[in-house]
C-alpha cells in the first residue's frame, strides 16, 4: 500500500511545468555538488510481441499500426521538455526498459536514439542498457545499438523448454534463435550480456529449470537474474484462475543451495535480493550487496528522469514521480503522459536512502552513507534518534562499518524500517491512506480472502530474486561504471551446503 510504486497512493496529479521546475532545483543541486552526480536516464517502451501468459511487467501488444510511431514521437515530446532544465548535466546510466524495446522498428529506435543524443549529454563511459526479447534482436537493430553505444544487454530467456515457450505464449522464441543471437553479441565484447531465467513457472520441471540454467551459464554471460514466478494479478496465469492458490516461489527457496553450487562450479557467484532465507546462503554477501546498493536502476538515492508511460522518476531533493502505468486501454500519445509525483527534500532522502536500504539488503553502510550525502549518519538528529532507540531494544546492530537489523524475518524488517519514514513523509502518508482508504476496502472486498495471501506470496516471492555473477565481474570495475566501488569478493562467496546431485544430463549439459 504504501510504496512509492506501487498504485499511487500517495503521488499526486501533478502539472508539467512543476516537474519541470523540479527537475531545475535538481540540476542546481547536483552542480552545486549537494546531490549525488550520477543521473539515470530511462525509456519505458511497452510494447511486445505477445503477452507471455506469466509476465507481470508494464506492457501492451501494439492495438494499431501507428502504435510505434505514436508512442515514439510521444517520448520524443517529453525529451524536449526536459532538455532545458538538464542542460549540462551528464548522464551517467541510459536504460531502455518494458515492455520489450528491442521490438522497437530500426527507423523508430535510430531516430529515438539520435533525439535523446541532440537533448542529453551522455557520458563518454556511461551504461548504455537495452532489455531484449531474443526473438526480437535483428542482425539491423543490433547494429544500431551497437552505433549508439551499447554496452551492457540482458536478454529475457524465462525458459529454453520448446513446450513450455508455447503453453506460455511467448512467441517467435527458440534455443537456436537465443544461441545464435548470443554469438551475434559475442562479436561485440564490449557489450556485457545478462540472461533473466525463471522459475516456479506453470509447467517447469525442477530438472527443466535446471537444465536451462546450466546451458545458459556454459555461453559465460555477465550474469543470470533469476526470478521466481510471481503471480500477481495483472498476470494472465493468475487472471485464468490456475496459479493463485500455489506456492510458485517455493521453488527457488528450494532449489537455492543447488543453484548456487551450480554456480559455484561454473565460476559465478549469487546473491539474494530481499533474502530471507534464515541459514548460511547468505553469510559472506555483503559486498555484493554494497555493490549493488551502488549500482542499483533506482539509485537508491540517485536521480532518475524516466520517460514514457509506467517510468518512475527521482528528481534527488525535490520529487519523486511517476507516469501513468501502461494498462489495457489504448495508450493516449497526445503530449506527455500524465504525472503522479511526491516532494522529496534532503532529508527526506536521507531517510529513504536508509528505507530503502534496510529493506532491500537489511543493512546499509555509514561510509557509503557519507559519500552520497557528505554527511555522518550518526549526525542527522532524526535518523541518529531512531538507531540509538532501535539498538537499545536490540532490534539493530551498530559497527563503524555497518549498520544492520539482525532480524531474518522479513515481515519484521518492513515494519522496522517505517521508524525511518521521515516526517513529512508520514504525514504525507496519513492524507493519502484517508482519502484512498476506501478504495483499498473495495479493493480488498473485489478480491476477497485472496488479497491478504497474495500480498504476502508477493513480498515473498520477490524476496528470493537471485542473481548470479560472473567471477571477474563482481569487485571490479566494470568499463561503464562509475558508481561501482572497489569492494572484491572471495570466489568462495556463498558457502556450499549439502553435497548436491544433480542428475547426469543435467551435468553433462549442454
Ligand atoms: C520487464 S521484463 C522484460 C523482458 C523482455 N520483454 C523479455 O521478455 O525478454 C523483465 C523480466 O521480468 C521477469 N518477469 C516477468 N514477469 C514475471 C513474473 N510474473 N514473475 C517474476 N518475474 C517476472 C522476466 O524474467 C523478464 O525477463
Ligand atoms: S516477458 Fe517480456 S515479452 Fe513477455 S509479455 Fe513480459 S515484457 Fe513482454
């Protein structure tokens, strides 16, 4: 209910000219060198080819012809808005999200690319991101990300099952198509490849999931992001009635130790996001987690100018926002999309740097603290009260190099971390939770029982995003990254459990 992301609860209709405004308070602030000089710029295309009968994302299959071309002079539009207010200000991220962007036409995604170089200033190293749909990536579109400075991709892959692919309607992909793609990639070293696999799928076997996992590692990508099936109720599976009552993220609860053996054994090490699983999986990870505290899309802290609809935006020390999320209905193309936001001040994003970390990591750390804002943790009066109150009732641990909640139970980290809500936050809160509270009542009443299980599955489901890391890239500094820092990691990151088995074909493979 109350994530900045979800549902708008309390992000207000706001006018143009005010998210113009705002976004010139930023610049002021980044050049005065009082927020944090990394700024991601991210592109939201909805559309796609079919809608994958799992997926959960922002995103349409195209309802005209004119779809593309509409929705691309629309982000144009808002590019120019926000040319003005950030001149000068370098970009250190462009991430192109969805949806799937690499269904965007050539024409459609030179031109959009050529317009977005004319308005920004990107930066001479920056991350150049694409998420790709395999069955979309031409030899053509390549050669225009390729020209405009793609350097890092992650391919969605879900599954290599031929059967699966076709239950879940997720068309025009094959393994040939996904190995071939991946060789077209390889000619272009500089582009770091990811793969997003899933699991818990309607249909998946343990050993298909298993399978695919070691074929996907045997090509040597960057890293493999797998995420448990998460069925919310945007999603078809759930829509048809077939997954509601199950249990689908079990599965990579269950399968976590031999996930990461198998990783292990091919030279990668993983991570838990949202980890909450109470044993020794997660004892040596934390400077993965600093790692990814800094690399994070949201920044955690960082500003963020996304366009188009569903993006969310951080305008460090003046608001948060977000565009209207992409639904059923046709998409309106006229203007802008329609803008949600929040204020934010400096503190406010003191407090959320901590929110955000707790929750997500259940620690954070004082040094990393203080290179974002120039300022002790321990010194923010506010924030120093509430850490001093939680360790004293022994909910929080306070070292030099880090502060942490020592609770495994992830429920309780939520609730821990709203001591942290700054106070214009709470009270912005209490407006919104009165005037939206009886929306939520019709909308838990339309769902029944089924809301309160789901919202737990949810929270637990994503608790177990796990992400694989090629050995050589965790620690260093990667070509794009600035932001990164120079922690390394022991290969031996994640300690082994049991002796795994896996069966022979799975070993051998591929
Ligand atoms: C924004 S989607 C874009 C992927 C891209 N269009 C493609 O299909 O390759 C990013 C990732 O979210 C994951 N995802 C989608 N639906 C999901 C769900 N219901 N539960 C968990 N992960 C999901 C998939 O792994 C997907 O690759
Ligand atoms: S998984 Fe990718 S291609 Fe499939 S519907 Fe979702 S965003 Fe579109």
């Amino acid at each position: 209910m109350d994530s900045p992301h979800h549902e708008f609860t309390y992000f207000k209709p706001t006018a143009a000219s005010d998210i113009v405004a705002a976004w010139e308070r930023t610049a002021h602030l980044i050049r005065e060198r009082k927020a944090p000089k990394n700024i991601t710029l991210y592109v939201h295309w909805p559309y796609c080819v079919s809608q994958c009968t799992f997926c959960f994302c922002d995103m349409q299959v195209p309802r005209s012809a004119g779809a593309f071309s509409q929705y691309a002079a629309m982000l144009k539009r808002e590019m120019d808005l926000f040319r003005a207010p950030l001149r000068g200000i370098q970009f250190s991220r462009v991430w192109f999200g969805g949806g799937t962007p690499t269904f965007m036409p050539d024409g459609e995604l030179n031109d959009l690319l050529n317009h977005l170089r004319s308005c920004f200033s990107i930066a001479p190293k920056a991350e150049i991101y694409f998420e790709a749909a395999p069955s979309t990536l031409t030899t053509s579109k390549l050669a225009i990300l390729i020209k405009h400075g793609l350097n890092h991709i992650t391919m969605g892959v879900q599954t290599l099952d031929k059967e699966l692919l076709t239950q879940l309607d997720r068309r025009g992909q094959t393994s040939v198509g996904v190995g071939r793609i991946y060789r077209m990639l390889q000619d272009h070293p500089r582009v770091i490849t990811d793969f997003d696999l899933m699991v818990g799928l309607e249909g998946q076997t343990e050993d298909s999931f298993l399978k695919d996992f070691v074929r996907l590692l045997a090509l040597r990508p960057g890293m493999v992001h797998i995420y448990p099936f998460d069925p919310r109720p945007g999603t078809l599976s759930f829509q048809s009635g077939t997954v509601a009552q199950d249990r689908l993220y079990d599965k990579l609860r269950i399968l976590s130790r031999t996930v990461s053996a198998v990783a292990r054994r091919f030279g990668y090490q993983t991570a838990l996001m949202y980890q909450d699983i109470g044993d020794d999986l997660n004892r040596d990870v934390e400077p993965v987690v600093l790692e990814l505290q800094n690399r994070s899309l949201q920044g955690f802290g960082e500003s963020v100018l996304g366009l188009g609809y569903s993006a969310i935006s951080h305008a460090f020390g003046s608001c948060q926002y977000q565009h209207q999320r992409v639904g059923q209905d046709p998409l309106n193309t006229d203007g802008v999309p329609p803008f949600l936001s929040m204020p934010m001040d400096r503190l406010d994003e003191m407090h959320g740097y901590i929110v955000r970390n707790l929750t997500r990591y259940g620690a954070f750390y004082p040094a990393a603290f203080h290179e974002f804002f120039g300022e002790d943790v321990l010194n923010i009066p506010s924030i120093r009260t509430q850490l001093l109150n939680l360790r004293a009732s022994g909910q929080l641990e306070i070292s030099d190099k880090r502060i942490w909640l020592p609770t495994r139970d992830l429920m309780e980290r939520l609730v821990l971390v709203k001591h942290f809500y700054s106070s214009s936050l709470k009270r912005t809160l209490i407006r919104a939770n009165r005037e939206n509270y009886q929306r939520f009542l019709y909308n838990c009443a339309k769902a029944g029982d089924q809301i309160s299980e789901e919202v737990a599955d949810r929270i637990l489901s994503r608790s177990l995003l796990m992400l694989c890391t090629r050995n050589d890239l965790v620690g260093g500094r990667s070509a794009w990254d600035d932001t990164a820092t120079n922690g390394t990691v022991s290969s031996e990151t994640i300690n082994g459990g049991p002796v795994i088995s896996l069966r022979d074909d799975i070993r051998n493979s591929p």
